[in-house]
C-alpha cells in the first residue's frame, strides 16, 4: 500500500469522525437540552450542547489525525499495511458514543 492510500484512509476517517458527529447534533438540535450530561469516570459533568456538538468531535478529531499519523509512518517503516485500518477506530467508537443522543425520547 502507498502512501497516498494511507493518506485517502487518514482523511476519510477523519472526516467520519469529525462530520458524522457533527452532522447527528445538527439534525437534533432543536431537541436538545441546554445542558448536556457526560459522564466522566464516576462524576456526571454538564457541558453545553454547542460545547457537546461541536468542541468534543473537534478536539477528538484533533487527536484522530495525531494517532493516524502515527499509526500510517509504523505501517510504513514496518511493512504492515493491515495496522492503517486501525484508523477506522475512533469513528467507530464515534458512531457508538452517539447511539444514547439517537435513542433519547426528547
């Protein structure tokens, strides 16, 4: 596998990390509350939804392209092209952590 693949799977990626989310909160966001709980280890924290909808998929997408790249120079020194699917990690886990907002009865 190239590196311009690796770089196709690193953007795609990242753009269902960073858009999907996005894209759900701005679909439900007349329906929202205000206050948006999350859970941080034992401690419910409220943020705002605008922090909620926009900063967190921001910030996680942020540390998305940090672990892709990461993740596309070990595949390339090492020989291992299978490791860049990897990269598909955190959408997946993306698409799991909005489950609860698609489910909630508001």
């Amino acid at each position: 596998m190239t590196a311009s693949k690796f770089i196709k799977i690193q953007v795609l990626s990242t753009a269902i990390a960073l858009i999907l989310p996005i894209a759900i909160y701005l679909i439900m966001w007349n329906s929202l509350p205000e206050q948006i709980q999350v859970n941080v280890m034992t401690n419910p924290l409220y943020l705002s939804r605008t922090i909620v909808a926009f900063v967190i998929p921001a910030a996680l997408s942020v540390v998305h392209l940090i672990i892709t790249f990461v993740i596309r120079h070990r595949a390339i020194k090492e020989g291992k092209p299978q490791i860049m699917w990897l990269c598909f990690l955190l959408p997946l886990l993306s698409i799991i952590g909005m489950i609860p907002i698609l489910t909630m009865n508001i």
